[in-house]
C-alpha cells in the first residue's frame, strides 16, 4: 500500500505452488550408480521389477480385448460403481468363503486412489493414521497430499513380523483415525496373525479408529495359510473394515486402471461410510467405463493367471534359495514368507545396504532395492523382486549369490 501511495506499481508476484508437491526429487547416490551403469551401456537385470506387465508371465491381449464390449460407448456414470462390477467384486470374496455384499463394494482406479479417498473420508488435516514399519513406501506420498501425518508402529522381525500393539497402542493418540495394515505385506511377505486382528479389532473399536487393509497381494500366499494366520479382514463385522485391493496385482493389468475398496463392519457404520464415500467417488467419477463392463468377465478368469504368477513366484524363490545355499548359505540368509513377490535377504553388514547394492550393480550388473527403501529395522538387507523370467533370474541370481560371497569373505 505505502508503495502504491508513493506512485510506484507493485512487481508482479510470484507464483507460489503448495508445500503438498515440494518433494526432493534430486538423485540418490543409487540412482547416479544406475544412471552411469545405463549410459556405460551395461547389460542390467532388475530385480526390482514390480511391472508384471514387462515379466512375460501372462498373455493380457484376450483379457484387455474385453474392453471392447459396445456398452462401454455408452457414459452413464454410478459413482460407486457399476452394479455387474460390483457384484463381481462381491463373487471374488464370496468364493473365498467371505462375505461382501456387492453395496459395500466401492470402485476406484486403483488402491492407491482409494488409499487417498480414504484418507479424505476419515481425517482432517494434521490428523494421523497409523502405518507399519517396515513396509512399501506408497503412503507417504498419499498422506502428504491429503495432509495427514503418518505415525509409525513396528512390525518385529524376530518374532515373523508380528505387530508390535504395545507400541502401536502407544502410538496412538487423540488424532489418530485410522491403522493401515499391509496384509500380506510388502515386502515381508507376513499375514497378520488372527490374534493380532482380534486386538486391532478391540483397540480400534475402542479409539474410535478404522482398519485400512491393504490385500492388494492376499491371493498369492506361498501354499497353505498357517493356521494362525488370517487369509483376509475382508467381511469382518467387528471394526469399519476397509479392505483394498484391484486388478493391478489380483489379474496382474495395473494398466487397466481398477480397484476397489470392500466396506465391512456393524452396519450401521459400513452404509454411512460406503454413503460418504459415494460424495467423494461422485466428485471424481474415475473408473472408466469399459473395463468396469469387462471386470466380470475379467475376474472370473483369474484362476489360470493366478496360477501362472505363483509358478512364477514360487519358481524364482526356490531358485534364489539354491543360488545361496550353493554359495555356502550361512551369512547370506533369505527370511522366510508367507506370500507376495518379493524376498527379503539378510547380509552381513561389511558393507552398507548402498554399498551392496552398488557393488552388485557395478559387477553383476543387477539391481536390488536397499532394505532402507522399506524402512527395515536395521541396515543389511537387500529385497528382489520375484517376477523375473526364470532364465534371466535364475543365472542373475547364481551370479548374485556368488558375489555376495566372495565380499563377504573379504573378496
Ligand atoms: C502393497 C501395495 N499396495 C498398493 C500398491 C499399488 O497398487 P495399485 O496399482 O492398485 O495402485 C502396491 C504397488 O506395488 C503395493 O505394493
């Protein structure tokens, strides 16, 4: 204003983005490492690999060709959903033994929009949800462009990843709303134990919290569920249950663009919540058309591809095994899973999870995850990826093992 006065024009202003997008996104110390393996024209096996798509694992042409069904030319948008698309989401947990009526199923583009409508649905900014540690680091992000805060609870390697609900029961405060499970989770491989799930019940009923739980990898359990182990929360009536998952790791087509949310609960609750989360689904309308009209086609052909990435999956873990154990095992150790696609592997620590990785990158041209990346209680693990074609992991991992080996007898 004194400047106006004085007759000066004010410069123009700055334009100013949000805090909400102000990541670092400069390089890490591992992505130069990669960056100059790439332009030295390296020949690189990425056991990173999370795209099932690039894996040759399953032929997506006859179920992508679904879309082209003429109805889906036609908008007529439901903002939960279509109701053929629900019903089949409801069919998936029905022949599972649980029990998701097609009005508590919820359609959205992926989990991890749906991890984000939740977060809409159930805190306001500064409020937390609670997230376990270590596991995939998705929820930052999601978080940070809700403006929630995540508050950590660990998960105890000793003990098989048991949840830790002392601490977690401690961690929860007055703004705390919701606890996210990772189930089986990632990269652990662990399902949560029934135990657990009854006292998560108990103390979210008590708190006033929600259960987000992420399934995104539930069918693929490595054979028979321990007892001890819950195959899913999904139709659990205790706590409000929200159970993710889609067709981007339940069909392998994360292309396609499709997930969904299962509500459960006392239903009272579960309506209100499917209701409110109607608003913020209406407000988007995101779920293209087309391959809602085909998810029934789509899901009811899952068997077989399920089938293919456990074979998969199964295969490369048991090559990975014979890979250590043919290099003397004993200080190279891979933790044990219960499911999903990834292997954890504990190193000694003559060299920090960085340096690994790049000492393998460097010399055997392959690409590991730092177990940093996950949060993992400690330094010394490495996580790979199980989707690789068996031929290119199978000699990666000999080569692997064997230079894992030899540094660690002083090579
Ligand atoms: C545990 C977990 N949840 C969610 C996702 C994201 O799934 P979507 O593609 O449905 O967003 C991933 C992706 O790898 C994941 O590992």
């Amino acid at each position: 204003m004194a400047e106006a006065e004085a007759g000066e024009a004010p410069g123009p202003r700055p334009l100013r983005f949000a805090a909400r997008t102000g990541w670092d996104l400069s390089e890490n110390r591992l992505a130069s490492v990669l960056a100059a393996a790439r332009r030295a024209g390296r020949a690189l096996v990425d056991f990173t690999e999370a795209n099932p798509t690039r894996c040759g694992i399953v032929d997506a042409a006859p179920l992508v060709a679904r879309l082209g069904e003429p109805r889906g030319c036609r908008y007529a948008p439901l903002p939960l959903g279509d109701p053929g698309a629900r019903a089949a989401v409801s069919r998936y947990y029905q022949e599972r033994g649980l029990d998701v009526p097609p009005e508590n199923v919820v359609l959205t583009a992926s989990t991890s929009e749906a991890y984000g409508w939740l977060l809409k649905l159930l805190a306001e900014r500064g409020d937390d949800v609670l997230v376990p540690v270590p596991s995939y680091p998705l929820l930052e992000f999601l978080a940070c462009l809700e403006d929630v805060a995540l508050t950590p609870y660990p998960l105890v390697r000793e003990e098989g990843w048991r949840i830790d609900l002392g601490a977690l029961e401690r961690a929860a405060g007055e703004r705390t709303r919701a606890v996210v499970l990772v189930h089986p989770n990632n990269p652990t491989g662990s399902f949560v134990r029934r135990d657990e799930a009854a006292a998560l019940e108990a103390l979210a009923l008590e708190r006033g919290l929600a259960l987000i739980v992420d399934e995104v990898f539930g069918d693929y359990a490595h054979g028979d569920l321990a007892p001890d182990r819950l195959p899913s929360f999904a139709g659990r009536r205790q706590a409000l249950t929200f159970v993710l998952s889609g067709l981007s790791k339940v069909m392998a087509l994360p292309q396609l663009k499709l997930g969904w949310i299962a509500v459960s609960g006392p239903p009272e609750l579960a309506a209100a919540a499917v209701a409110r989360l109607e608003i913020i689904a209406d407000t988007y309308l995101s779920v293209g058309t087309p391959v809602q009209l085909a998810l029934p086609e789509i899901l009811a052909a899952r068997a077989p591809v399920q089938r293919a990435i456990q074979a998969r999956v199964r295969a490369n873990l048991a090559a990975l095994d014979a890979a250590i154990a043919a290099h003397g095992g004993g200080a190279v150790r891979r933790l044990p899973v219960d499911g999903g696609w990834y292997a954890t592997l504990e190193v000694p620590r003559v060299l920090d999870e960085d340096g690994w990785v790049e000492l393998l990158v460097r010399d055997e041209g392959a690409i590991v995850h730092p177990g940093y990346f996950f949060d993992m209680p400690r330094d010394g693990f490495l996580v790979v990826g199980l989707l690789l074609e068996p031929a290119v992991f199978v000699e990666a991992a000999a080569r692997l093992a064997a230079r894992l080996s030899r540094a660690i007898s002083g090579g």
